[in-house]
C-alpha cells in the first residue's frame, strides 16, 4: 500500500475542507491509503503522527495563507521537523501543498514557496498541480484550477464565509484532483 500523509493546520476550519478533498482525490486511487493529520491550535502534533509522517511515501503540507504565510502553528510544526530532517528520514518522499486565503490572490505564492522550501530542504520531491488555469473569457469562479495554481493548491474563502459555504466547489474538485495527482506519482515513484 502506498501511504499518503496530509499534514495541515486549519484556524477556521476552511483549510480542513480543502485537505478534506485533497484526501478524497488521494484515497480514491487503488491501492493508496491516505491519512488525514491535523495540527492543534497550539502547533503540536502527537508523538504518533510524527511516527506516521516518517512511514509515509508522500507528504502533503497543507496551511492557511495569513499575513502572507503560513500559519504560526504550521510553523512550529515545519521547526519541530528539524529532527526527521537531521536524520533524513523525509528524503526522497513525495511532497506537495495547498493553501487557503481570504482574499483572492492574498499572497498565497509566499505560503507554496515556504512549503516548497521545507521539503526541499528535507531533501523531498516536489509535485505540482499540473494543471491548465482556467484563463479564458468563458472560465466560470467554479472552473477548476480557476485560481491558476502551478507550484500548488489554491483555494479561497471569504473572510465572512463558513467552512460550508468556502472553499468553493470548483477549488475542492480542485483539490481531489490534486489529491489524486499526488497519489498516483507517489505510487509510481515509491509502488
């Protein structure tokens, strides 16, 4: 089995849905095991996701973009991985993220760089969206890849919406399809 952990920190709950769907698209291919790992509201994960995250064949890192970066409890978690990282136990896992603004562009390409960093610093394989925005004049907000990620996810979520009416649907079909992306690279690199 090709296990796939999504590690994410999520203030309102929105950055959840996303890597709700990001987990659905993964789960949904044979033969992979897609595992859900959120980090607390005071940055901590337990002693048995660390665990996990060094089982895992691929790593998805997911966080809400704030002030033009991650969240303060995904970076106390992206500290705390200076210990797999003097061992090297990330190397040559798959990597990817995904983020969550209130604003359309809301510098959410500062967070995907931070993310792609870490794991290239933990010496990972990066994996991008690898799709076509939706660009043209007949795109519709619910197209997918309407945000016009490459490095990664793109979501958004006004700042007066709930976790049920943001992300839209076309950011979480978004999202599974990323989700199933990651899955089957992780599956043909480490399978």
């Amino acid at each position: 089995m090709t296990r796939i952990a999504i590690v994410y920190h999520s203030g309102y709950g929105h950055t959840a849905k996303q890597a709700e769907a990001v987990h659905a698209g993964a789960a949904a291919i044979s033969g992979v095991t897609a595992t859900l790992y959120p980090i607390d509201a005071d940055g901590n994960l337990p002693a048995s996701t660390w665990e996990a995250l060094d089982a895992a064949d691929a790593i998805v890192f997911g966080s809400p973009t704030y002030m033009g970066m991650v969240s303060w409890q995904f970076k106390k978690f992206a500290d705390a991985s200076s210990k797999p990282w003097f061992a090297q136990k990330w190397k040559d896992k798959v990597a990817a993220g995904f983020t969550n603004s209130a604003s359309i562009n809301g510098d959410k390409l500062s967070t995907l760089h931070y993310l792609n960093t870490l794991a290239m610093q933990h010496g990972m394989i990066w994996v991008g969206t690898g799709m076509l925005p939706s660009n043209t004049k007949a795109a519709t907000r619910n197209d997918l890849n309407w945000l016009a990620g490459s490095s990664g996810l793109l979501a958004q979520s006004p700042s007066d919406s709930s976790p049920e009416e943001g992300p839209l649907p076309g950011d979480l079909e978004t999202a599974k399809q990323f989700g199933a992306r990651i899955a089957n690279i992780t599956k043909h690199i480490h399978g």
